[in-house]
C-alpha cells in the first residue's frame, strides 16, 4: 500500500513549484531535489520548505538540516516523520 506521506508530498512538490508538466507519481523517491532531478534551485527550496513548515509545523534550522531533508522525497518523508507532530501527518 502506497505512503500517503509520500503521495503528499509529491503533490505538494508539484502544486508548490507549479511543475504543470509532471506528474507527483512519476517522481521517483530517491531522486534528488536539488540539482539535478527536478532541478530545483535555491528559491524554489525556499518556497517548498514554507509549504512544509505551513503543512506539518516542522522548522528546517539550518543549511545543513535543508541539504539533508531535501535530499530526495525518501529524505523528505524521514524528515517530516521524525519532526512533525504525528497529529499532522496523513493516517498510514
């Protein structure tokens, strides 16, 4: 059964960034963000944390918590889970 984290998360990549021309289920979960991948930039990162803060409550204090928790969707959802408070996730 598919992590509605995950899925969440994608769509919210997606919606966030305006990237009209993907679809959140073809992003692959390993794939990283930043850079190559999606290529998303600097700004782009910025805008999608807002999201996330916004959605799940959670604060990414530091450029080095940034480059670990954008690593990829996989990194991201570890990230959420680990930060949030359980309430504001979707139910597994």
């Amino acid at each position: 059964m598919p992590d509605p984290l995950n899925a969440r998360i994608k769509t919210m990549i997606v919606q966030t960034l305006r990237l009209e021309d993907i679809d959140p289920a073809s992003i692959k979960d390993d794939e990283p963000l930043i850079g190559t991948g999606l290529s998303i930039d600097s700004i782009d990162a910025l805008e999608l944390v807002v999201a996330l803060e916004k959605e799940y409550g959670i604060k990414i204090k530091s450029s080095e918590e940034s480059m670990v928790a954008l690593s990829s969707v996989s990194g991201l959802v570890a990230f959420i889970r680990q930060k949030a408070d359980p309430s504001r996730l979707p139910p597994a």
